[in-house]
C-alpha cells in the first residue's frame, strides 16, 4: 500500500470535523480571523541572546494577528530597555497581556488570567501586571479601578511610553496611556520575532481602519487608518529574507486601502505598487497580504499578483453576509451582485486563485431568507474555507446604539451550523479538485500528527503534507508535490523525484531566468 494511502487512514481521516470543531465555531463572535491554537501564546524569548538581563517580561497575546504582531513591537521596546523575555510568568518582573475586544470570549480568558496573576503578585508584590491592546482602550477604567486587577493599562498607540509607564508604576501609581494617534506605525522599530519557525514572518503595513462596520469595535479601540512609510517596511522585508525567511504576510486591517505619499520621490504608494516592490526584493520570498475589503481590492492589485509569481495566488475576502439587505445593515458599503461580480473578475484575472471568507449568522433582524442568501452565495464562491462565526453584539459599536440583537441564540446557532456544513463540503469539494495535481510547496517544518511527514503550504494557502523519506529535503526548502489524497482540512500528496534539483531547493532564479 503506498505511503500516502497508509497515512490517509491513520493520520488524516477523510472524516467532518469532529463535534469539538462545532463547538469551537459556535464560540466565534468576531469579524476577524483568529488562530485558535495560538491564543495565549506567551513570547518565546530567542535563544542565542548574549545578553544578562536585570529584569523579565512576559506576555501572552490574544486575539488577532495584528495583536501577535504588535507583541513583537512590545518585545523590542522592553528589549532595548533592559528588560528579557522569559516564557514562565513565576519568575516574571513585568507580566503583560495583549488582548482582544472583538469577542466575548476573549475579554472573560483575558478576566480569569488576570485573576490567576493576582494571586502569584500577593506571593511576589514587586511583580507588576499590565494589560495591553484593544481591551485595554475599552476597559481601563474598570480594570485599574473597580477590579484592582492591574498595574498598567497600554493601549496599541502608546507602546513606545511603555518603559515610563512601568517605572511609573513601580513608584505605586497607576500608570495609564491608551490614546489613540493618527501617526503611530513603529515605523523604525524592529520586531523581535514571536516565537518563529524562521521561515514565515508578518509585517505590518498600516495601523487602524477607516470602515465603520456596524458589528466592529476596531475603529474605536485601534483609531483611523494611518500607513507605514514604504522605506521602513521594504527594508524589514529586504531584512528578513537576508536572515533567510522565505515569506513575508503583509497585515492590516484593511491593506487595501494602503495609501502612503512618499514626498521626496514625489511617488503615490498604493498598496499594489507596495505588493510589487516586495515581490521584487527576491524571487524567492514568498508574499502573502491580510486582510482585504471587497470594497478596497483593485484591478491593480489583480494584475499585480498575476504578474509576479512569488506573489501567493489566495485572497481571503470577507462578505460577512450574502443578503444586500443585511449588508446595508452592517454598513459594508457593497451588494450582494457587487462583491459576486468582484469574485467573478477575481477568478478571470486569477485562474485557480484560492478564495477564503468571513461569515456572521444572526445578524439583527436576519431572516430565514436573508440566511439562505448567504449559503448561497457560499455556494456561488466555492471558498477553499471560511471563518465562521455567530453575531454577538460589542458594546460601543454602531449596530449596538442602532439596532436590536433580536435573534434568539439557538437560531443564530443553528443557522452558524448549516454554514459550518456547506463549508465543510466546499472545502472537500475544493481539496478533491485538487487531486492529481502537482502543487509547488514551501516546506514550514514537521507534520503535527506525523514526524516522518514535512508540512508545508501552497500558494493558494492549503495545507499540504507528504513524506520526507529519500527527498533530501529541509525545513525552508521548496518542493514540487503531486497530491494523491485529501481530507477536508489537508491535501496529502508525494514529492516527485525530478524534484531534487536546484530548482526546488534555491529558486534565486526567477522563472524567466531558468528558461
């Protein structure tokens, strides 16, 4: 029986997600895509540091990616003031948690930590504990005052006051900062790398988000949109492939609409010329981008990613809702035939491009109709996969001051349900298509469930593992692999000996060059 075959049956059933998975979904409250295995990750501090420290950080993060992100930041900041990372809190100087407002389920994980760190601080007064972030911004005044939960509050915009802030609070006051800027980027702060596989880093392009989404809390715990200078994030990128990783994700919360004067050049910065000019760092680095507004992605941007192979062929494009009605509601400033008619000249532009969605059910007064509108336009899209998620109201939004969330829980569960099971038979659907096919993968270390299997990710973002017997092949490396099975959530395929050459190990060559 062929390997792939063996593995298929032991380590990636073909089998629906498992009762968990649901369970997880209907626990969704947000418009942005969190990485549930990675929720309160603490900073990995890196291990050829040479330097001996006074004083330990520790920070666990929540929340989305961008929150991941600005750990990094944080990292640096305290790094270039004295302060190690250290990844057990009990012998912490400084604990930090960078949190998340989007969801409930955040704020009451970020609530019970904090109550725990309370504990251990009676056991070790001289430990501060400080919580930065979006919930930070919402919440300081309960948090600092009426709970006594916390030392400091630090709101995104205020990092580079960190420093003071503790010396502050080390002095026994309480040491606030969470306003908002409209020029804050950390533009010239080097991120200390969180927790890295060397291969794969985000950068971050713009801070904030101009779109008022009704269900959305980010303008106000983020502010306005303001982009990074392209200089400083040309020569992040330029630097992390010399350090030898192979992508680059470019975040934001909208990256579309990226929009950066650069007056000296006298040259107007779109976020496709940004896309271009990070492409043309190396023909080796990989560059992906997250996250975009069906409103704000442009033919340029299309082009663009056509044109230059090392740009990842997958869009993750968030419609929310299939209704026009409910669109309206929630103030996504697009119809239903609008964003279809933008998948449609996505799939013209980009044949074979991968399509990824955000999906909210029970959104206030949605109907059975405006639900099956939803499904399908899921339908229509055939998306690769989804974020799912069930409308939770967040105090201080506009759909919370204008509208009634007046659809009863076990609705927006059950109708959470069917969307998680169209999307469950898309994304088979989608990964079966695929069999047969040879895929060219960036090999991101170990499979999870098999050691002996590399796991890596096409440029259409699947997940995609094989054998690592007699391919001579590393961690970084590129592979060409044939797929032979699926799961829902795993393409499972061979790498093919013709393989082994330069041409997979070290593509400094663009496709042009090798001709």
């Amino acid at each position: 029986m062929p390997i792939a075959a063996k593995l298929t049956q032991t380590d990636f059933s073909l089998s629906l997600p498992s009762s968990n998975f649901y369970d997880r979904m209907l626990e969704l409250t947000s418009n942005k895509a969190h990485d549930e295995t990675r929720q309160g990750e603490a900073y990995a501090p890196f291990s050829d540091d040479p330097n001996a420290y006074q004083k330990k950080f520790y920070i666990e993060s929540y929340g989305c990616q961008m929150n991941f992100s600005d750990s990094e930041i944080v990292a640096s900041i305290l790094n270039g003031n004295g302060f190690g990372a250290t990844k057990n809190f009990e012998e912490a100087d400084l604990v930090l948690l960078n949190t998340c407002s989007i969801r409930e389920k955040a704020e009451q994980t970020v609530r019970k930590r904090l109550t725990e760190f309370r504990k251990i601080k009676k056991q070790r007064p001289g430990m501060l504990v400080g919580v930065l972030g979006c919930m930070a911004e919402r919440l300081k005044s309960k948090l600092l005052e009426e709970e006594k939960l916390v030392d400091l509050v630090v709101g995104p915009d205020a990092y580079r006051t960190l420093p003071q802030l503790v010396v502050e609070a080390e002095s026994g006051q309480k040491a606030v900062n969470v306003l908002l800027s409209r020029e804050e980027t950390y533009a010239d702060i080097s991120p200390v790398r969180l927790d890295s596989n060397g291969i794969s880093a985000f950068v971050s392009i713009m801070r904030g988000c101009n779109n008022m989404c009704s269900f959305c809390v980010v303008p106000f715990t983020r502010g306005r949109e303001r982009s990074r200078d392209a200089h400083s994030i040309i020569r992040e990128c330029t630097l992390l492939s010399e350090e030898g990783y192979k992508e680059v994700t470019l975040l934001g919360q909208n990256v579309d609409s990226y929009y950066w004067l650069d007056e000296q050049h006298d040259e107007l910065v779109t976020f496709a010329k940004l896309l271009e000019k990070v492409a043309m760092i190396s023909p080796s680095l990989r560059v992906r981008f997250s996250t975009s507004h069906p409103k704000d992605i442009t033919e340029e941007v299309l082009h663009t990613i056509a044109k230059y192979e090392n740009i990842c062929k997958y869009i993750h494009l968030p419609v929310q809702s299939g209704s026009t009605r409910i669109l309206q509601l929630m103030n996504r400033t697009y119809t239903r035939e609008w964003y279809l008619a933008k998948v449609n000249r996505i799939r013209e532009i980009l044949p074979g491009c991968g399509l990824s969605s955000d999906v909210i059910t029970g959104f206030c007064t949605e109907t059975e109709e405006d639900h099956k509108d939803t499904l399908s336009l899921m339908e229509y899209c055939g998306y690769d996969m989804s974020y799912m998620f069930f409308y939770s109201e967040r105090p201080g939004t506009l759909a919370a001051r204008r509208y009634a969330d007046d659809i009863p829980e076990p609705i927006k569960k059950k109708r959470l349900q069917e969307v998680v099971d169209l999307q469950g038979r898309l994304s088979l659907e989608s990964n079966k298509k695929d069999i047969g096919k040879i895929f060219e993968v960036l090999i991101e270390g170990d499979s999870k469930k098999n050691k002996d299997f590399w796991m890596g990710r096409s440029s259409q973002n699947k997940v995609i593992v094989f054998p690592k017997e007699g391919t001579g092949l590393n961690k970084g490396d590129y592979a060409k692999v044939h797929v032979t099975d699926c799961t829902q959530a795993t393409l499972i395929g061979e790498v093919r000996p013709c393989n082994f050459g330069a041409e997979c190990k070290d593509r400094s060559e663009s496709k042009e060059d090798r001709k």
